[in-house]
C-alpha cells in the first residue's frame, strides 16, 4: 500500500511539473501612452516571474491539482483568485518595470484590489466600494485632463492631484505568505516617464500590524509604494473590480463552490 501511494505522488508531481512547463506566459509588454502624435512609445521592461495565469473566473482551476491547492495565497486563505492584469512598480534607482498583477476578492471583508511583487517582496493592496469609487472619479479626471492636454511634466504635486483613498495592504516576502498588514492612505495623481505620462497610485509606509506580535523579527511599515497605470491597465483594473464585476464573480465562485452536507439524523434503517 506504501508502495502505490509513493508511485502515485511521484506520477503526480510528474504530471504538475509538465503542466507548468507547458504553461505559456501571457504577461505581455504593454505600451506607454503618448500625448501626440509624433512622439513615439516605446515599450518599457517587463519583469517576467513565468507563473501560469487564470482566466476570468476560472476557480475551477486551482482545484484540479493537489499541490496548486496546498500553495495558494496564504492569509488563512483571505483572498480568491479571479483575474490576471499587469501594473508597472518602480525598481532600485530610476526606471518603472511592468509586473503581473493578480485582481483578488476578500468575500469576508467586502474587499477587492490587486497583488503584485513589489522589489523584493510581494504586495496586496485592497480597497472598500466607497473607496473604488474615489479611484474610478479620480480616473476620470485624469483622463479629461488627458483629452484636454492640461497634464503637466513640470508639476510638483502632480502625484496628489487627484486626491486620497483608504487602502489596506497585506505583504510578505512570498504571494503565497503575506502576514505583514496595515491601514494607510493613498494619493491618487499622475507622473510621467520617459515622455508618458501614467496615472499613479502612492502609498506611504503603512504601520505593520503585525509587528507587535514577532518579536522585532520583521519591519515596523511597509516601503513606499507607487503605482503606475497607462489609461488601458487602470482601466482594466476598474472594470475588474468594480462591485458588479466582483458580485458577479462571487456568485459563479459560490455556484462552483457548493459542498455537499448530510442531511437527516445521521442514523441508518
């Protein structure tokens, strides 16, 4: 019995390392917006970590395998995978770099947003209904301001323009472990780069609550974080997790999700 159960594991593992070597890589390069015609854009790294991405309310597919099962997002399993996006974070010293950026759903908390590697670790940033709201006006603007070509190189406060939002954020040195958490505030605005210009996400160093209970063994905040979306990735990520996308997906999520309870007294005839 011993026996067969070690081949079936190794004939498992087998089949899941094929599987995620055939896995194609769908984490394109997206192109900068230009505010003119002759300016051309050009396509700015994009940092590769060759994970399989979802497709749109596929849950189904973290249950057909043991082991994807066994290393999902971690946090006592907060969050449900629904789709795959991308979002550009700012590395070491000058530059931005295109990362994949998971839409994730707390059903517990009412919450929705996104999770992305971030320098060397990986970052959950969730919002409320009312503050996807503050984000989806704020977008607004920026695009009329866009349209109208009143964006500015030369402001200073560019990155606040837009106004604030309230964000909870979740990090860890792994996606699959982020104990790591905090309430803070974000700027909306936008900045440009390389003569594009990108709406922007910023977010201070948010205050570890989780670091009373470690024995100083992790940070007291978490680093700076800033967000940069061309006018196709925000609003990609609006539409992904606006409260009719999420309530429609939680709803299929719930279906595929049904667990089969005995009924009666539990006593056969």
């Amino acid at each position: 019995m011993k026996k067969y159960i070690c081949k079936t594991t190794i004939l498992l593992l087998s089949i899941t390392l094929l599987l995620s070597s055939c896995a194609s890589n769908k984490n394109t390069a997206v192109q900068p917006d230009s505010l003119s015609d002759d300016e051309e854009a050009t396509a700015l790294p994009v940092k590769n970590d060759n994970k399989k991405t979802n497709s749109r309310y596929n849950t189904k597919a973290e249950k057909k395998n043991f082991f994807e099962r066994m290393f999902t997002y971690g946090n006592k399993n907060d969050f449900v995978s629904n789709d795959v996006t991308s979002v550009f974070t700012h590395g070491v010293g000058v530059g931005i770099y295109q990362q994949k950026a998971t839409i994730l759903i707390n059903p517990e908390e009412g919450t929705a947003g996104f999770g992305s590697v971030y320098l060397a670790s990986y970052y959950i940033m969730q919002y409320t209904p009312e503050n996807y709201q503050k984000l989806s006006d704020a977008y607004e603007k920026y695009l009329d301001d866009f349209e109208n070509k009143r964006l500015d190189r030369k402001e200073k406060n560019s990155k606040k323009k837009y106004g604030t939002m309230n964000v909870h954020l979740d990090w860890g040195t792994i996606k699959n472990s982020t104990p790591n958490n905090g309430n803070g505030k974000a700027y909306i605005g936008y900045e440009f780069v390389k003569k594009s210009p990108y709406f922007t996400i910023t977010i201070y160093p948010v205050e570890n609550d989780y670091y009373p209970y470690t024995n100083d063994t992790v940070s007291r905040e978490s680093i700076m974080l800033r967000y940069n979306f061309t006018k196709a990735q925000m609003r990609d990520l609006l539409n992904m997790t606006s409260e009719e996308a999420i309530n429609k997906f939680m709803v299929k999520y719930a279906e595929e999700n049904i667990i089969e309870t005995q009924t009666g007294d539990g006593y056969e005839e």
